[in-house]
C-alpha cells in the first residue's frame, strides 16, 4: 500500500508539467486501480450522478408479497449481472446501476411460480420502481418489454428530467453542443446572452450559458460520469462529442444532499461504453450561405456575407473480451467560416443637434459687423468655427471617419474544434467493475466579441485546450453495501489575445467601442484535482447514503487588467466647456457669446449648456473617465474544497418516500480570501404516490444549496492594489473630468488655484492629450513614466489610488430551494406534471465602493432628476468621500440577493411506439440585485444598495418548448412503404418572453467616479423590455438499411425555419437623448425602435441567425 501511495505522488507531481501530463495520465489509471487491491477511499461526494436505482416489489396474482424471490439483473449489452433476494415485505433493490437495457429475472423459491422476465431500461439519475406479479407453476413464463420502466417515478423527491440517447441523436442541435438541450427541460433558460449591449462580463470569466432559478449562469455544476467539468469561474469544459454522450440528467431544484457544488441546477452526463457487438458510426453534416436566409444586420454591398461549417467523426466500440472488458471511442471536428456584423457608420452621427444647428444657423446669419463683446471675434465667424469642430467631417476629422469605417463592414469569425474520447469498461467480477475514460479537446474561436457596436480591435482570440482521465469502480459489497468511487484529473489552458495589442479601450458610449479590452490578454491553467467516494446501504426499509469530498485545483493566471488602458466619452460635457476645454474658444468667448445671445436670441441660450454627444467629445479629445493599471500580472494559487454527506432514503409506507440528509462544505480559497467555515446544508423531500397505483405522485423539497467561489474574485483581490503585496501586485489609476481641480498634495491645498494648473491633479481630458502626444496617437502602450509630468506615481496610498479588497465576512454564495408538485400518468406513456419551484440566493457576490460615505452634491444638470451627487473636496468638512485622493475603494461582499418563483407546467412522453414528445411551459420570475460579479456591474448608488434590486437581466416571464421525436415505421414491402418507412421528424419550437435591460447614460452624473452604472433621472435598473425570441427548428432523416446492423442515414436540418428576426442587442446608452425625450421612459418601460441605427439610442444592434440549413449524412455500424 505504502508503494502505491508513493508511487501516486511522483504522478501527481508530473502533473503539474503539462509536458507529462498525458503520459501520466495512463500511467495514474494503473495505480489507481492498485488502491483497490487494499480497499476504497472514502473521498469527493458530488454523488452517484452517473447510475441509476432500481426497487421494486413481487407479488402473487392476489397481492401478497413474496419473500426470498431470487432476483436477476442483467445488462443485454455487456452481459453483466447483478442479483439481490426480496425481503419479508417482498421488496428488492439495486443501488448505483449504470443506466442501460437490461433484463430483470424473478424466481421464486419453491417451484411454486414460475418465472418472470422483464425487459428494462434505466436511465441516468432513475429512481425506477417495476412491481413484478408471479404466476403459478406450470402458467408459461412471460418476457414484458418495458421501454422506459414506470412513467411516473413515485420515488423521485427532486425536480429533475432526462434527456435520452434517442433526443441526444435525433433532435435538431445547431452546433451539436448537447448540454444546449438542457434548455428544452422546464425552469432553464439561456445565461449567454443579455439584452444589454453594454455587456460588461469579463471574457476569462464565462459562465455555463444555463440559467437555473434565475441565476447568472454560475452556481451551477455540470459532471460527465460524475466528474466535474466546471472551470473555477462556473464555465464549462469542451470535454466530449455528442457521439459519446449516451443520456443526461437535468436537476433543477432540491435535489438530495449526495449533490453539492452547487447552488443553482446540475446536469449529469453519461457517455456511452463498448457492448458484446461491435458497433460504431460515422457522420458528416456541413452548412453553406447559399442555402441560408440573410442576417437582418448584414449590410453586405456586396451580397450576403459568408457562412459555412463542416462537422464530421464517428465512433468505435467493441469487446475486448465478451463479457469482461469492452473498448469505446469518439471523435469530431468542428470547423467554421462566418462573419460577424459591425455597423456603426452611420452618416447621421456626423453632424450637428437640432438644437447646435439652431445656434450655429442662428450665428452665421448675424451680420459681419455683430461682435461677441468683449471679443474681437464677429459672430457669424464663431458660428463658422463651431459648425466646422463640432460636425465630423473628413477634412476636419479624418481619423474619427477613419476609425468608423474602418471599423464597420463583414469580420471573419471563424472557429476550429477537435472533441476526442476513449473508454474502457471491464467487469472484475460479478460484485466489481470500473472503467477509465480519457478525453482531448481543443478549441480555436478569432474574433470573439466583435459584432453591433463593438470593433474588430475589441475582438479577442480564443485558444483553449483541455485534457483529463477519469477513473470509476463499483464494488459490491454484499446484496446491501454498495461502493462507488470516482477519480477525476484535468489539465486545462485558456488564453485570451486582444485583436489590438496595444490599446488603449475606446468606449464612444452608444456611438462604437474600440481598441485592447481593458482585461486582456489573459492566461489561465488550471490543474484539477478530483475525487468522490459513495456508499450506498439497506437497511431494512432505509436507503442509507455517506461520502466524503476532496477537490484541489492548482492554478495559474496572468491577466493583464487594465495595462492597455481606458478611455470613456459620454454625452455630458456642456457645450461651453467642450469649446474651452476643447481649445475652441477662450472663457471670455463664452461669456461675451452668453451676453449676445441674451441680448438677440435669450431662447438658445439653453443650448450652451447641453451637453454635446460622446462623438463630439471624442473629436475634441475630452474622455470623462480614464483609467490605467501597472505592475506584476502573474499569480499562483490553491483551491481546497472538502465536503461530507449523509442522506437517507426512507420508504416510511408502500406509497410514501421520505429522502432527509445534511450535507457540510468546506472551502480554502487561492490568495487569502476568507470565507465562512459553517456551509451546513440541510435537505428533506418527499415522494407521496396518491392512490397506491404507481399513477399519481405528489413530490417536494426543500434545503439550503452551496456553490463554490468564483476564483477570479480571489484573484481580483489579491492583484488589483492590494495592500497586502505592494510590490506585486497591479496598481491602477483613475482620472475623471472633475479630478483636475484637487491639489497633487493634500497637505498643501493652496497650491492647486486652477484645475489643471500647477501643483493640481489631472483631469481625464489632460492625461487624454498627454497620452495621445507622447505616445504618437497611441502606436505605443502607455507607461507610468508618462504621467510623472503629472506627478501622479502608480502605487498603494498614491492620488488617483483605485483598489479592490476582500470582505473580511466573505460567504459562500448559498440558496435556499422548495418545490412541490404533483404528476399524473396519463397513460399511453404520457405523463402530466405540474410543479413551483422556489430559489432564494443569498451570498451573492458584488463590488461596492466603500470610500463614499454622504452624498450632498447638487443634481448634475445633465440629470436633474437623479438627486444629489458625491462631492469631492479636499475639505474634510465638505467631501462626500473619507478618502477623496483614492478614486475607487471597492470591496467584493457577498451582501446581494436574488429571488425566483416559477410555476412550470410539462406533458411528457418517453420514446415508445415510435414516438416521443416533451412540452412545457414556465411561468417564472426572477429578481436580483447585481448581474455578475465585475465592478462595472456595480450598484449605482453605494448608499442604497436596495435601489438596484429589480428584475433580473435573465429573467423571463414566459417561455414555451414543444420538441418531439417522431418516426416511420418499417410497416411492409410495398412501394408505398418503401418510400415513407423509416423517415425521423424531429421539431424544436422554442418561444421566450423579452428580457430586461438597463437603461444607461453612458457618463458619470453623480460624480462617483463610475461611467458605467449611472442610470437616468429616478428609474430603477433594468427598466427597459427586449424582444421576444421565437424559433422553429427540424430534423428530417431517412434511413436505409443493409442488413440487419447496417445502415444510412440521410439527413436535412432546418433552424429557424419561419425565418424570424429576433432582435437581441438594444443601444442602452441613451444619455445622448434630450431631457424631454428621455422623460418619455424615465417613468415606462423602454422598449428597442426597429427601423432606426444600431447608433441611435435604443436601436437594435444584432440579431440571432436567420434561417439556416443543413446537410449530412450518417453511417451506423
């Protein structure tokens, strides 16, 4: 045992160099099967998520229960057995039962019945319960095919549904990503896309694009027999081809206490195994734009833009010995050419305000002789002078014209991955069995973001790679004990590059964002480290479960966060200061043409203290907001997560299940993050089968729910100004348009009389055109050796200081879960669920600016209705900050909440007779208090936290899928027969609800230091309305056969059918519109204008595909 052990860690050691990794992997599969020799280990309980249970009871022909039945399990494809004795009370029971077919043997003692065959089939996540009645000696044994066992499982506590190997193939999937069916089951949406097009998630940091009880996507724990694919920021690894995955279970609300790691949904994943047969397939299935509708957004001049994609493999599977050892394989490519649509060249844009155009005309017209006082300057002249800086031409402007056309047109997107899997199942016994599954995957996307309003230069490249082994083994015990363990390992690389390498971020709020992300480039290696152990007891009446938990992922990251830069222009700085500001006109210009228009025209003096737009801004080079950060970028950290479970599954009567359980966590996150050390998670449900029948179930739940921590929290804290590594770490600086008038030293404030004058801090307008001279309009990355002629040096406690820490009372993100509902077996195979569902999130993660304490400032005129604003003085007496020198103190509290109430409603059918049909329709709400965890989701008001809970950006009220697999039998030897048999239609319709949006004004109005989270006048967040998404996609097949176990399938799929323009992007940025105007839905709800440019405010900006179709063919062997 001693050698195995040190054997392992020389293993695990290799491990940590991806250049042995995978030789180690094979190497560790071995050794980890030594351990068996000895016993098992009792380790990581994410459950037995990948088998199935079986009970059931015997009876006679007049209900009384037979005891000491012998009782046969066997698997029709691999030929392995399993047996079990009933008991006193008749009942007999099979625990951690891998889902396949299989032929279930009754035999009674005695001679005295005879014996009862039944053909089953259990599937991932089942709780079957198969009554069996013998018949007398001498009455003729029967075989029952029993496709899909009961319709209705009176066991099953949770809320939960199976997706099935016949679904996984045949329905229609436009990228072949399985887990996209998950959304075809009730109460999950779709967690990628927001209706917002200011979408401020960082892209090292996805989510799993499913959204369980309203969450974010993250949360939730997604496992392919059993281990977790999840990356540390709640993404999910490419791991395997639809050609490996065998079926799927979805859990969406309490679930039992064998499951952790979650707070959200989880989705279990089976792949397939080798049989007795040899057997296999292979594929290809391509798409062209000559076949496709055009995109509502592809302004193409030249024709509709290119599309094609290329999806081939196949698979392998055999016995390497019958009945023993069984060999599987999967492999598929995936290839892609399209384009992604940037328009932000509207004409429109160019040129002057009704309300400048007024003012200007009205300057011009004045005669020669009309002199601004105190000026020598004519007035027709300065209307000249204003008409010609602020309209955007090619003579006056010629790299923002540039820069919009460049930018706008039809951007390659093209996209190249490879899935690989193998497995080997063996069978060390009748009691033991295991298998080892590897997988490769890699991944190339260009241009990952670009498209409505964002350039190319924002886009990223994605290069990503994943490597793993899985190990399991089975081991019975006795008929009673049950053990099951599962060891996990992964090697896992993402590296994000920015299109432009150099920067700085241009956001040209609701106009174009440009240039480097702000967070990129970024490295991630994860080294994951997993396993689990359950065991599964009976105790008379009593299902008794236990394990224990261990995770470790070691991890490396290298995030360049802010090195690039930022600039953000907003539609807020008066017309009077962008002319001096701008160096247009001198102050004594400004209040001369103030006396003149009092004098001649008093009604276009409102005009001077308009702002002008965020394009003008730009031109004049007079950004609100700048924001840098220097330093060290790479940092090495640990995660530990151990947890413990006990549940009991209790069948109290024949028609009652109780299922009770605790389960505890514990965690230790990378870089000194503290979280709470009390994760106890209590859980109960029961399962009430009404009239005894097996026909109606009442089930329900309840119990607390714990996630993990997002590690790039943890990584934000430790990297971004924290205190505790001021010589390793990345310190930022943040200059806005007001910071110009504190004093660089604030122990001698005199010495700062004029903003921007000597011995006074920037502004962002002074380091804009700094930056802009020194680096010969950007060619070159700024450096902190520019801003020295400032007197502005990047380090803890400097001015312009902006830092993130960690909440001391940091927590677990938790929920609390309830459902109830009722089920009723409608026969036929067709079964009727109703169902609540109740998630509470609390612990969620948000940023909070702590370095306010009052707000007295006056309302900013741009937003008068926004109430008072955050005074920065050098004055203790008047600032509304304890530290007006740091520009940003944030903190990362788990203090926000979310709350969601569904009523779901599902008719079901499973796959028999030849058809099978899955319906549902949700009726959910969802509210939350942040969108995700990144500062510029921040709340508006760091005062009043309360004032941003509204209406999730994922909720959505409404949501309707109808999908079915429905197919022609072989039904004779005539022509007509020949023609129509063995045709698959396979239809996905699809309805949701519009969702939120949050309506923006693009600048800083309450002068916190934040462009990004200012909403206007007094509407709450996420106000505005999105469209409503509907789609119909279909499958049709036609397939020959040659022989009995071969055969073609032909295959034509459609997506999108009706050819539907779903709008997706909305321009929030509307601080660019009119007071009046912008009353108009201060107190509504806004809605996006089709019709009008992706630049104006609340123009649609992208939509989802237009129809396509697709091509392909399939070999089975």
């Amino acid at each position: 045992m001693k050698v195995c052990f040190q054997r392992i860690r020389a293993s695990l050691e290799n491990l940590m160099d991806v250049k042995q990794f995978a030789n180690s992997l094979f190497y560790l599969s071995g050794l980890l099967l030594c351990l068996f020799v000895f016993g098992t280990l009792s380790v990581q309980a994410q459950a037995s998520s990948s088998t199935a249970e079986l009970r059931g009871l015997v009876t006679d022909a007049t209900g009384a229960a037979i005891p000491n039945a012998a009782v046969t399990l066997t698997d029709t494809t691999r030929g392995t057995t399993r047996t079990a004795v009933t008991g006193d009370d008749g009942e007999y029971i099979f625990l951690v039962v891998p889902p396949s077919d299989y032929d279930l043997r009754v035999e009674a003692a005695g001679g005295s019945f005879a014996a009862n065959t039944q053909r089953i089939r259990l599937t991932v996540g089942q709780q079957a319960n198969i009554p069996v009645q013998l018949t007398a000696a001498g009455v003729a044994a029967t075989v029952d095919i029993v496709a899909n066992t009961d319709v209705v499982e009176t066991d099953r506590t949770q809320q939960s549904s199976v997706i099935g190997e016949r679904e996984v193939l045949q329905l229609p999937l436009s990228r072949r990503n399985f887990l996209d069916l998950a959304l075809l089951t009730p109460g999950v949406n779709d967690s990628d896309n927001i209706a917002d097009l200011s979408d401020f998630r960082v892209a090292q940091g996805r989510a799993s694009g499913l959204s369980f009880g309203g969450n974010n996507g993250r949360g939730n724990l997604v496992t392919v027999d059993g281990g977790p694919v999840i990356t540390t920021t709640g993404g999910v690894f490419d791991t395997i081809s639809q050609e490996a995955v065998q079926e799927f279970q979805v859990l969406r609300n309490s679930y039992n206490a064998e499951f952790g790691l979650s707070s959200g949904g989880i989705v279990n994943t089976v792949t397939k195994s080798g049989s007795n047969r040899i057997s296999g397939s292979v594929f290809g299935l391509f798409r062209d734009d000559k076949f496709d509708a055009r995109n509502a957004f592809d302004f193409n001049p030249n024709g509709q833009s290119e599309f094609n994609r290329q999806q081939y493999g196949g698979s392998f599977g055999a016995p390497i010995q019958q009945d023993k050892t069984f060999f599987f394989t999967a492999i598929e490519r995936f290839n892609q050419k399209q384009n992604t649509f940037v328009n932000l060249n509207n004409p429109a844009n160019y040129t002057l305000s009704p309300s400048q155009n007024s003012l200007i005309s009205f300057l011009e017209g004045r005669p020669s002789t009309d002199l601004i006082p105190g000026t020598t300057i004519t007035a027709n002249a300065l209307g000249a002078t204003l008409r010609n800086r602020f309209t955007t031409t090619t003579a006056t402007y010629p790299r923002t014209i540039n820069l919009f056309t460049t930018a706008s047109g039809q951007f390659p997107f093209d996209a190249n991955q490879t899935y690989f899997s193998a497995r080997v199942d063996h069978n060390f016994s009748d009691r033991s069995s295991g298998y080892i599954r590897i997988h490769a995957n890699d991944l190339l996307e260009e241009n990952q973001a670009a498209g409505a309003l964002t350039a190319v230069s924002r886009g990223r490249t994605l290069n990503q790679f994943n490597t793993g082994i899985l190990f399991s083994q089975t081991q019975q015990f006795s008929a009673n004990i049950v053990n099951e363990f599962k060891a996990d390992f992964v090697y896992y690389k993402s590296r994000l590059t920015p299109n432009d390498p150099i920067g700085p971020e241009f956001n040209i709020e609701g106009f174009g964002n440009f240039g480097r992300d702000i967070f990129l480039p970024s490295t991630t290696t994860d080294r994951h480290y997993d396993f689990l152990d359950n065991v599964s007891l009976i105790a008379g009446s009593h299902t008794i479960k236990f394990g224990g938990n261990f995770n470790f992922i070691r991890q490396t990251g290298t995030n360049d966060t802010f090195f690039g830069g930022r600039f953000n222009f907003g539609s807020v700085l008066p017309l009077t200061t962008a002319v001096v500001a701008g160096g247009i006109a001198a102050p004594a210009t400004i209040g001369g043409l103030q006396a003149f228009l009092t004098a001649n025209n008093p009604a276009l003096l409102s005009t001077l203290g308009a702002p002008v737009n965020a394009l003008q801004a730009f031109n004049l080079n007079l950004p609100t907001v700048y924001q840098q950060g220097f330093g060290t970028t790479t940092v090495y950290g640990s995660v530990f997560r151990t947890g413990v479970y006990v549940q009991d599954t209790w069948k109290a009567i024949r028609n009652l299940t109780l299922n009770y359980g605790l389960r505890y966590s514990i965690s230790k996150e990378p870089f000194g993050l503290h979280v709470d050390k009390n994760d106890f998670q209590p859980r109960a449900g029961f399962a009430y089968d009404i009239t005894g029948d097996g026909k109606t179930v009442i089930r329900g739940g309840a119990g607390i729910f714990s996630a993990y921590v997002n590690t790039l929290v943890s990584g934000v804290i430790r990297t971004l100004g924290n205190p505790d590594f001021p010589d390793d770490n990345i310190n930022i600086v943040l200059a806005t348009a007001t910071s110009g008038g504190l004093p660089l030293n604030p122990a001698n404030p005199t010495t700062c009389p004029v903003a921007n004058g000597p011995g006074c801090l920037p502004n962002s307008f002074a380091v804009y055109q700094r930056l802009l001279a020194v680096t010969n309009g950007f060619t070159r990355t700024p450096t902190a050796a520019d801003l020295a002629v400032f007197g502005v040096v990047p380090r803890e406690n400097s001015t312009l200081e902006v830092r993130f820490l960690g909440d001391q009372n940091y927590k677990t993100p938790e929920s609390y879960q309830a459902s109830l509902a009722i089920e009723r077996d409608l026969g036929y195979g067709f079964s009727f669920e109703a169902s609540y569902l109740y998630n509470r999130g609390i612990y969620l993660t948000r940023n909070r600016d702590t370095n306010q304490f009052k707000r007295t400032g006056a309302p900013s005129a741009n937003n008068p209705l926004g109430g008072p604003t955050f005074l920065r003085s050098f004055n203790p007496a008047l600032t509304d900050f304890r530290n007006p020198f740091r520009f940003q103190d944030n903190i990362y509290e788990s203090s926000a909440n979310s709350f969601y109430h569904a009523g779901t409603f599902a008719l079901r059918r499973r796959f028999t007779q030849n058809f099978s049909v899955n319906a549902h329709y949700t009726l959910s709400k969802a509210i939350d208090e942040v969108t995700d965890f990144n500062s510029d989701f921040s709340a508006q008001n760091p005062l009043d936290l309360r004032a941003d809970r509204a209406l999730s950006s994922f909720d959505q009220r409404h949501r309707v899928v109808l999908s079915g697999v429905f197919q022609v039998p072989n039904y004779g030897d005539s022509p007509a027969a020949r023609i129509f048999s063995n045709f698959v239609f396979a239809p996905i319709f699809n309805y949701g609800s519009g969702r939120p949006f949050n309506l923006l004004l693009g600048f800083d109005a309450n002068n916190d230091g934040r462009s990004q989270t200012d909403r206007p006048g007094t509407i709450g967040r996420n106000t505005g309305k999105g469209e409503s998404f509907y789609s119909f996609d279909a499958r049709l097949s036609r397939r020959f056969r040659f022989g009995e176990r071969r055969s073609l399938e032909l295959i034509a799929e459609g997506f999108n059918l009706f050819n539907r323009t779903n709008f997706q992007g909305i321009n929030n940025i509307v601080g660019g519109l009119p007071l009046a105007q912008r009353a108009e839905f201060e107190t509504g709800q806004a809605r996006g204008i089709e019709g009008i440019a992706p630049t104006a405010p609340l123009g649609f900006t992208s939509s989802a595909p237009a129809r396509q179709f697709q091509f392909g063919a399939r070999f089975n062997f």
